[in-house]
C-alpha cells in the first residue's frame, strides 16, 4: 500500500515537490534523465541488473584516473607496498559512499547538490558551489597532466603543446550526448576495460613484473606510516581515490534509470544499485592495486636504469614517476609494447574521466546555482580553469615536475571531500528527507566512520600537507 508522499511520486516526469522547494522544477542531467527503460520489478534478476548496471561505470572511472597513476606511482616507487592498505582502505569507504551517494539519488529524485539547495540556508549555495568547482578542476588538473604524458610518450609531442591539445577533447563529450547515456557508458566501459586488460598484461602475463602476494598481503594487514612523505602521499591517494565531485553526480546518474516510485521498485533500485557500485568500485580498487604493484616492481630499491641508446635514468626522492615510468618501462621488461600499453591505458584514463568531470560540473552549477549552459561552454569553461595553471607552471619550471603537480591536485581533492561528504550523510541519515529509505545501522556506522576517518587523515597531515604543496608551488 503506497502511502500519499508515495503516491505523489508515481510519475517519474514529477520530481518530489516540497514547501522547501517551490522552485524545484529541473532535472539533473535533464537529457539523460529517465532515459534508460527498466523492466518490470518482477522480471528477473539478470534482467533487472542489466538495465541497472552502469551508473557506477562512469563512477570508477573517477578512482583510477591519470591523479591516481601520479600518487600510485610515487607509493609504489618510494614504499614499495607500504601504502597498498591505504589504496584498500580507500576503496573500501569509496564503496560505502558511492552506495549511500546512489541511495539517496533513488529515495529523494534529488542529486546530492539539489538537496543542498532546496535543505541548507540560500548563503550556502555559492561557497557551496565554489568549493565544488575547485575540486573539479583539481581533478580535470590531472586528467589534462595524464592525457598530455600519454600523448608526449606516444607521439613525442611536447608536455607543453600536448596540455594544449586536451582542450579539444570537449568535443568527444559533446558527440557522445548526442547518443544518450547508455552509449557514453559503453564508451567508458570499453576505455576502462582498455586500461585493466593493460595492467592485466603487465602483472600477469610478463614474467618481469609478477609480485609476491604474500608481501603484499603482509603489508595490506600490517598499516603503518613511517614518515611525513607517507603521510603526505597517503593523503593523496585518499584524495584521488575518493573523489568528492562524483558524490555529486552518482545520485543524478541512476536517475537515468525510468523505474517506478512505489516502495517496491524503489527498493529494487537500491539493491541493483549497490550491487552496481560495489562492483565497478572493486574493479578500480584492483586497477589502483596494480598501479601501486608496477611501481614497486619496476622502481623501488632502484637508482638508475639504462633506456633505450644507453642513456641512463638516475632515480630519487624528487624523481618525477609519471614520466620516468614511461621511459624506462620498455628496456625494464624487454619489450617496446609494454611502454605503449602504459601510455593507451593512461590515455584511456584520461578520457573516461574528462566524460565524467564535465558530467559532474554540469550537476553542480545546475543543482547549486540553477544555472543552465551548454555543454560546450561548460566543458570549454572547465577545461580552461584547468589548462591555464597547468600551461603557466610548465612554462615557469619546465616539464620535469608533472608527478608534483598531479599528487598537489589530489591532495586539494582530499581536503575538499568533508565538504560533499557531511552534507551527503546528513541527508541519508534523516527520516524526514529519506523516509524509510533512511540509512540503516551498517550503511549509517561505515558511512559516518568512513567520513571521520577521512577528515581526521586530512587534519593529521594538514600541516606537511600544506607545507610540501607550497614547495611544489614556488619550486623549492
């Protein structure tokens, strides 16, 4: 029996209307909303999974994107598996965010930044919006850094005119809408598969590079931080692992899915959900995993390594990983291919996650500000926030120093993830906006724990967070 709040949500044209929100009368990704058909709650499983699965494709994207291939790398180069358990821990409170962040998606038809418009006071919504922004284009940061590398290594174009050339990747976005959601999630389906089919290769299939499991299970149950340049890279792994942008925009993805608002669905939805996130998520925990294994293998303990035509590569704690993985790869495991899987997989990355960044920008500015622009303009706007830093600092210290830059971004991520994760929780947490689709004791205990756990890391390294950021500011 549905009761009356129920009832009034039947349409799934009508968005829930509230005293609080009288204004409330757009749609989150408003093209792609309710577009994907579902079957009948009382087909099968396979079929109703099947029709659910794909939001959270687009989601881990944003966990293995070219800022987890910089602070992977730097882990796995100067630690070996010291950080694996931070990668793992990540994951781990990654999964049960991702599924509470679709949980209220579901329950309200609100994205987590129209929820913040229509419950918190009107002063909030532009510093709200503000801080959004900057973690976006923290995280565009690094897929401009990623996609330039790989492009450089694949075409010897120059790091600087390379960072120049991701500005047309707008246009891929914008070819990709015109198709409709489920074309953009096979699209980010086939490059994520792109890149774990190349990491697949590189751990398993050549015998170069196969590491001791039982070392790195050792290290993922015996968590230690030994030193501040743990911390500080720890932090940056949390940051490019838990991503406070796509907190934003998974509740408005798996309203793409056109299910019914009796409780039935509605509960199905929630499950098919879960079952979404804490696949693909676990899928990107394996991809991190590897990121951070390869490293170790190929870099740790080492100090030189000869390349191609007997030039020799010095290694050190400044050594710039993202670069220097490429050029010395091949020569490490006797084969050209290898270098070129690495940089298909980082280029593969770096496009999935721009699809998802500009995806996540469009969610905030509508949902904070009520804003509608094109795509276009708000890819092109994104894009030029992130490729004018980046062409300024490459000018000023040259190309040498991408891994610094990519790991600062990721740590500005972090610090920004309090600020989408409270509010998030908040919401879930709260009978009145949730209903009977309120946190239950588990999702309410790891979500709250994992929120605490990140805040307090962030406060903990805070001051040598700061402290190291500023030196690859100014170049010290």
């Amino acid at each position: 029996m549905n009761s009356p709040a129920d009832s009034k949500q039947d349409n799934v044209k009508q968005p829930p209307q509230t005293a609080s929100s009288p204004h409330f009368s757009q749609f989150s990704l408003e093209g792609l909303h309710g577009s994907v058909a579902v079957p009948h709650r009382r087909a099968g499983f396979w079929k109703q999974m099947a029709a659910y699965y794909g939001p959270a494709i687009l989601v881990s994207v944003a966990y293995m994107d070219p800022g987890n291939w910089g602070t992977d790398l730097a882990g796995g180069a100067q630690f070996k598996y010291g950080l694996i358990w931070v990668v793992g821990l990540a994951s781990l409170m990654a999964i049960f965010l991702q599924t509470i962040a679709a949980r209220v998606g579901v329950a309200t038809g609100r994205d987590l930044a129209q929820c913040c418009y229509d419950w918190y006071p009107k002063w909030t919504r532009l510093p709200s919006w503000l801080m959004a922004e900057v973690a976006i284009i923290a995280c565009d940061l690094a897929e401009v850094l990623g996609s330039a590398v790989a492009l450089n290594l694949m075409f010897h174009i120059p790091i600087f005119w390379a960072v120049v050339i991701t500005g047309a990747d707008v246009l891929l976005l914008l070819a990709l809408q015109r198709f409709g959601m489920r074309t953009i999630e096979a699209v980010v389906a086939a490059l994520v598969l792109t890149i774990g089919v190349c990491y697949f290769i590189e751990i398993f299939v050549l015998p170069q590079t196969q590491p001791s499991f039982l070392e790195m299970g050792r290290a993922m149950i015996t968590p230690h931080l030994g030193s501040s340049a743990m911390v500080y890279v720890a932090i940056g792994i949390i940051g490019a692992t838990v991503m406070p942008h796509v907190l934003y925009l998974h509740p408005a993805l798996v309203q793409s899915r056109k299910f019914q608002k009796d409780d039935e669905s509605i509960g199905g939805a929630i499950r098919y959900n879960t079952i979404d996130a804490a696949a693909n998520l676990s899928v990107a925990f394996l991809v991190n995993a590897a990121i951070l294994v390869l490293a170790a293998l190929v870099f740790y303990g080492k100090t030189r390594v000869t390349v191609a035509g007997g030039h020799v590569v010095q290694f050190s704690d400044s050594t710039d990983w993202v670069r220097t993985a490429y050029l010395t790869l091949a020569p490490l495991l006797g084969t050209v291919a290898a270098s070129w899987l690495f940089a298909i997989a980082l280029l593969a990355s770096g496009q999935s996650a721009t699809i998802v960044g500009t995806l996540a920008g469009q969610v905030v500015m509508e949902g904070f500000m009520r804003w509608r622009i094109s795509p276009a303009l708000r890819r092109l706007i994104t894009r030029s926030l992130a490729i004018v830093p980046t062409i300024i600092f490459i000018g000023l210290r040259g190309a040498n120093n991408i891994n610094d830059l990519l790991v600062l971004s990721q740590v500005v991520l972090a610090l920004q993830l309090p600020f989408a994760m409270f509010p998030l929780l908040h919401f879930a947490s709260s009978r009145g906006k949730m209903g009977r689709w309120r946190l239950g004791w588990f999702l309410l205990l790891a979500g709250w724990g994992s929120a605490l756990l990140i805040t307090a890391f962030d406060f903990y390294g805070l001051p040598d967070a700061i402290k190291q950021s500023w030196q690859v500011i100014v170049g010290h």
